[in-house]
C-alpha cells in the first residue's frame, strides 16, 4: 500500500488545475511510512484522490506528481510511454537538429527529469527525490527506445542539494565520447558532455541563435557570455564581418576557437578574450571602442526569491553597459534565463538601463527558449528564458 499525504483544506486547487507540486505548507497530515522518493497517494481534507507523487523530504516542494490519475502505476512501462510521447512531440525539431531536449521535466509530466539527445548519445539529469529512485526504470525505458545510444547522468548540479541530494556524474550505459559534433541549423559545433555546462551545450538558445544571426550580415559583433560560441558560430555564417567573444571560461573559448575551422570559417573573423564581462565593458567605455551587434546572454542571476532584486542591478548594468558601446542604429540581443524574473520586469530593467545609457530602444522581437523546451500550460514556472531583440538609436 502507498503512503498517503492529506492536503489542508481548500489547498487541492493547483492539483486540479494539474500544477505538479505540493508544497510543505499545504500538508495537513501523512499516513504510512514515507521514504525520499517514495510513491505517494494525495488526497484533499475532504479524502478525494487527486493524483500520485513522488515524496522529497528534504524540499519545500514535498510531493512532486507523476499522475493526475490515481490509476496509474509509476513503473518502467509509465516511464517508457512519458518519454516516447515526449519524442513524438518533437518530430518537427529534428529537421532543424540532431541535438535537442527529449524531456524537459515538469513540462513532460517527468518532474525533476531532464534528457538531452545528442547523436549516439543521451544525457540526463535527474534532480529530484523521485526521479532520483527511478533512475533504473528511466535508464530501462531509454535502452528500448534507443538501443544504440549510450547514457550519461549530468546530475552535478548544486540544486540537487535542496532535495537532499549528493551531486552525481556517472557513466549509465555504453561509452561515453569526449567530444561529439552537432549540426544544429546548419551549423557544426563540438559539445563536451563530460566536462561541458548543463548537458553539453545550451539547446534552448537555438531559436534566437537564428533570429541573431539574421542581424549580423557586415556587422562588428560583440558575443557576450559565448561559451563555446553558439551565437559567434550562427553570426559568421550569415556574413558577420567580425565577431569579439567573451566568457570567463578558458575550456569554453578553447572549443570556441575549434569550431571555426569546423565551419570553413577563417580564424581572423573571430577574436575570443578570457574576461569577466563587467570588467571587459567597463574597460571598452573608458576606450570608447564600438560595435554594431551586441549580444548579452549572462547565467542565471537569481536563484531564488531573494536574489531576484539583486540579479535587476546585475542585468541593468550589462544592459546599461552594452547600449553605452553601440555605434548609433545598432543592435542589442539581451537574454535573461532567470526563471523567477519575469518577461514583464525583464522589458522593464531592459528599459531603465536604456535610461540611463540615454539611448533610445525600440524592441523588434521577442525571444524565449526554444520548441524542445516547451512550457507546460498548467506550469508557467517551466517558461524561464526570455530575451529582447531592440534596435538603438
Ligand atoms: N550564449 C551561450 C551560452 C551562455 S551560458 C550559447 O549560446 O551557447 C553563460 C556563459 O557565461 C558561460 O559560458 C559562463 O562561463 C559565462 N560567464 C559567467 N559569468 C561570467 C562573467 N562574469 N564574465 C564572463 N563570462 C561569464
């Protein structure tokens, strides 16, 4: 028999609304022994069942939910159908990639499950209680669908701590390459998934690398957090003139570096720099260097509530630095993955930094994390990356 957790009264409202988590606060009472991961039954204060859920002692978000039904039975069989409906719902991406995220957790009814697919390879996340405890039914599920790829585990990640988690990189299955090649819109790039950020390289950025790039042709661009150079990349391609990449990561720009003469791009329209961004556009005001194209997109500023005050002073001083080194009518493409901060206030600071650079902006488009990385309607934290595409006069 399943552990069951009752809800306080009038607290069942997100579940029936299919919202995935039940916070400690709306617990009324627990039966039957529970351990971290566990499967457990929810009930209302009235005893109705609204669904089953994986039970993660150690978060605020105690009981994350796998079904919505009380019927279903959380095997590898239920692993096996999330994962294939989430592979069908991504048919139309793979004629754009053979690089993209197969389950994007919550959003695929997986909490706490994320798998990238990369050619020959698959490369997980698992980042809660319950996903933790179904690692072997996940792994199971992704053998049958995919026999011929091997399995990496990325869960080293520091957020694993708040579900009382150590961080994890294993090896789940099969070989695993130190480098593999990527063809994403036409563009190669080399990804390291052992040693590289996330899964290997940011996937959710495909869309607006497209839509940037389609700004470049002939400009002086400026690509700042590159990375390994997924918007340097897509900019050259479509005719850039010259593009200055800056990241704070040595192993990050040395791929950078690598990915050009994959392209049959010749090396002198690319300069890296080894910088912290605040410092490196400090520096470029003082110098009064210019450009016609600048990208921003910095890691993630706020990680909780509390920060995200702190992380507005943050994106307002790039932005605010950015507009200071763009030549009259040039272009910022500004991005911010803070989940907490939202698109309104985004536009916002994006907006007050324009003030105080005294440059007008007019936005052009709107940006947000690619179609593999979809938001589930009933789970509005799953939209997290947005971006603005503004013309500076
Ligand atoms: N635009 C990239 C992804 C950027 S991820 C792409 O399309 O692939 C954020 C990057 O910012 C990371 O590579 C990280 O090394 C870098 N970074 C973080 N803080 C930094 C800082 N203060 N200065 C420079 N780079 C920084």
């Amino acid at each position: 028999m399943s552990a069951t957790v009752v809800l306080q009264t009038g607290r069942e409202k997100s579940l029936l609304r299919h919202h995935p988590w039940v916070f400690a606060s709306a617990i009324k009472s627990t039966q039957g022994r529970l351990h971290s991961g566990d499967t457990v039954i929810v009930l209302s204060a009235e005893g109705k069942i609204l669904g089953l859920g994986s039970w993660s002692p150690e978060s605020t978000i105690r009981v994350r939910m796998w079904s919505f039904s009380a019927d279903e039975v959380i095997d590898k069989t239920f692993f096996l159908r999330r994962i294939q409906h989430a592979l069908t719902a991504r048919q139309l991406i793979k004629q754009n990639t053979d690089a993209f995220r197969l389950v994007a957790a919550e959003n695929d009814g997986l909490p706490g499950v994320t798998i990238d697919l990369y050619p020959g390879l698959l490369v997980c996340q698992l980042l809660s209680a319950g996903a933790e405890k179904h690692r072997d039914k996940i792994v199971w599920a992704l053998r049958k669908l995919f026999p011929s790829h091997s399995i990496l585990e990325r869960s080293d990640v520091a957020i694993r701590e708040r579900e009382g988690l150590e961080p994890v990189r294993q090896i789940l299955y099969g070989e695993i390459p130190e480098e593999i090649c990527i063809t994403e819109l036409g563009a190669k790039f080399l990804v390291s998934p052992l040693e590289g950020h996330k899964t290997g390289f940011y996937l959710d950025q495909r869309s607006s690398r497209a839509l940037v790039a389609s700004f470049a042709r002939d400009k002086e661009v400026l690509n700042c957090f590159s990375y390994t150079g997924g918007f340097t990349v897509h900019c050259l391609l479509q005719g850039a003139k010259h593009v200055t990449s800056v990241d704070s990561s040595g192993p990050a720009l040395s791929l950078l570096q690598r990915q050009l003469a994959l392209n049959n791009l010749p090396t002198e329209l690319s300069t890296t720099l080894n910088a912290d961004v605040f410092a490196q556009l400090r520096q470029w005001r003082q110098q009064g260097r210019l450009f016609d194209l600048i990208i921003l997109d910095p890691p993630k500023f706020a990680e909780s509530k509390q920060q995200v005050t702190r992380a507005c002073r943050g994106y307002k001083d790039i932005n605010m630095l950015a507009l200071q080194l763009l030549r009259p009518g040039g272009f910022l493409a500004t991005f911010s993955c803070s989940g907490l901060l939202s698109e309104d206030l985004f536009r916002k600071v994006v907006a007050d930094a324009a003030l105080d650079a005294n440059r007008q902006l007019l936005y052009l488009h709107r940006m947000a994390q690619d179609q593999d990385h979809p938001v589930a309607a009933s789970y509005p934290e799953g939209f997290y990356l947005k971006g603005l595409l503004a013309k500076c006069e």
